[in-house]
C-alpha cells in the first residue's frame, strides 16, 4: 500500500501544491486527501500553463480519476469550498469528511476584528475562532449543514479502504501550533502525525513522508525571521513572492535555515525531500527534467541539501508547471 503524505518543512509556501500535483498525476492515487488547518492557507498549481489558486481542495485535483477529500481535522468554510468545486470541476469526486468543523461568519468577523490577530499577521480567515470553539465542544460540524449533505462521507473509511492515498498538508512545521516560532503560528500542530490522524491515518499506515522545502526561505505574516532581506534586495534577485490568499510580500530569506529544517526533519520523520523553486535560484535551470543535466552549481546546492538533513532529494522543481519536475523517486529507490 502506498500512503504517502506530504507537509511543509519550513513556514508554509514551498511549493506543495506543485509537487502533490506531480505525485497525484505520476502516481494515479484513488484519495488525495487534505489535513491541516483549514482556508487559512492558500496554495496554487500551474498545470498546462494554466494557474488554479486554492485555499480547500488538494491540488491532486489535476489528476481526473481521484476522489478528493478533506479529513476531518481541517477547518472548512462552506462557501470557498463549494466555489471551488465548481471553479476546479471537480463535482462528483470533491467529499467532506462529516466530522469537519464548519467556520462561521461570525468567526471571520472575530478573527478580523481581533488585536491578537493583527499582532500575529493571521489571514483573519476565521480559522483561530473556529479552532477555539472546537476544543470549546461548541462548534458546528458539517454533517449539520444541508448544503453539504451530498459531499459528506466518512474519510477514515475511505482512506482505510484505498491502497493509493495521498495526504496533502497545509502551512509549514515553523508555523506548528506545537513547535513552531509560537505565539506566531497557526492554530494547531501541521505535522505529518498530525496531518495523517487529520485524515484518519496512525503512524503504520504511513509509506513515506515528503517534506517539501524551496531552495530558499520565505515568510508570509509577523514575526521572528532570520537572514531576512530587503524587498529591493528581493525584487533583485528575482525571489520576490506574494501570499495566494491575501496578496501580501512575502518575507525573503536567500539562505536554508539548516538549523530548522534539521528539527523539521527528524519530527516529521521525512525520507524525501521535494526541494522546489530550484530554477529560481539558479536560473539555468529553469525546465531542466532530468537530473543530469542540472548545472554543477545546482548540484553541488542538492548535495548540500541531502548532506546537512540527511534525507535524499527525491523530487526537485525547475518551474512553476507541475510538470517542470525532475522526480528520482525510482532512481532512488523511494517508491
């Protein structure tokens, strides 16, 4: 069985929904499921040069013959869910784990009036309140809203009952609840233990564990930044980002924090590294598929990589397309 999930090895934005999309479409799963927090996090995929920015669904919605599911430790917020089955025509294969906790308006309203929320830099999506009324054992479950009766299933069950499975996580480990750069995280743990008891996962069910970094650091929100660079600094070496769902800069970091990604790692228990926007900091790589042909320099950072993690790079971007991708899954013995 092959059950693998993916998370973020840094502080969200790596690029996760690129490479959950090359998996989903080389590895033709029957569940491509989604733990994490909720619409908090925006992510996108460029596939056939076409941009499909999300903020609920898996971006292995590209691979037409999976079923794709939300598990029931996410957050969901009913009206960007169902505008986005119908945005990625999805109808018929989009499902709701029941158990979900639905944000309310009156969630969004607290989370953008809050001074909490300011200070910290959240989306002010609703997903703090949401999260507090669900440990308050006052929240509302999606199994209570007939709007979603027709997408609700039990996704432990289905996920048990598929032998291809991927889980896609949301944010990045130094945003962890638990042992991110707290009080300047998300709502909760986005670990891959988490992300997988999210779906319905335990700990023997998992095959791999994908941890998804770029080629350098990004920030998006307050808080503490080492190695942080000007916006003309940025702009200058063509790094320069903007968040998916609320357009904010993006803080630029050009280094790895090795440090971080050492502890990221080993708590995630990741054996692949997805190392992405590798043509971004080496611009000759840009479209490259093939991992000989790579310039030295793009190399020899690859080696870095693997060296000071110890944890194989598995799969590596050289463009913003799902398929500008050079996967050494099999070379490498990782499938």
């Amino acid at each position: 069985m092959a059950r693998i999930v993916l998370v973020g090895g840094q502080y969200g934005d790596e690029g996760k929904g690129k490479i959950i999309s090359h998996i989903a479409l080389n590895d033709k799963p029957e569940i491509v499921a989604r733990g994490g927090v909720g619409p908090n996090a925006g992510h996108e995929v460029w596939y056939k040069g076409k941009r499909y920015p999300m903020r609920m669904l898996s971006g292995g919605f590209v691979y037409e013959k999976a079923k794709i599911m939300i598990g029931a430790g996410v957050l969901v917020n009913p009206e960007v869910f169902l505008k986005e089955v119908e945005a990625l025509e999805v109808e018929g294969r989009a499902f709701i784990d029941k158990r979900c906790t639905i944000i309310t308006k009156e969630q969004i309203d607290e989370d953008s009036k809050s001074e909490n929320s300011a200070k910290i830099g959240t989306t002010k999506t609703g997903c703090g309140p949401a999260m507090k009324e669900r440990v308050s054992r006052t929240a509302k479950l999606a199994q209570e809203f007939s709007e979603l009766k027709k997408y609700l299933v039990d996704v432990p069950a289905e996920v048990h009952n598929s032998k291809n499975v991927l889980v896609e996580g949301s944010q990045g480990f130094m945003l962890s609840n638990l042992y991110g750069t707290y009080p300047f995280v998300t709502s909760k743990d986005v670990s891959a233990s988490t992300i997988a008891a999210d779906v319905g996962l335990g700990p023997k069910d998992i095959k791999h564990v994908i941890m998804v970094i770029k080629s350098y650091t990004t920030r998006v929100g307050n808080g503490p930044f080492n190695g942080e660079i000007s916006k003309e600094e940025a702009e200058k070496l063509g790094y320069q980002e903007f968040g998916t769902v609320t357009g904010r800069p993006r803080r630029i970091s050009k280094d790895l924090h090795f440090d971080d990604l050492r502890l990221s790692a080993q708590i995630n228990s990741a054996d692949i590294i997805a190392l992405t926007k590798l043509d971004v900091k080496f611009p000759a790589n840009k479209g490259i598929k093939s991992f000989s042909h790579l310039t030295t320099q793009a190399k020899q950072f690859i080696q870095l990589v693997e060296k000071e993690l110890n944890v194989p790079v598995g799969l590596i971007g050289t463009g913003k397309d799902a398929e500008e991708i050079i996967d050494r899954r099999e070379e490498l013995n990782l499938l």
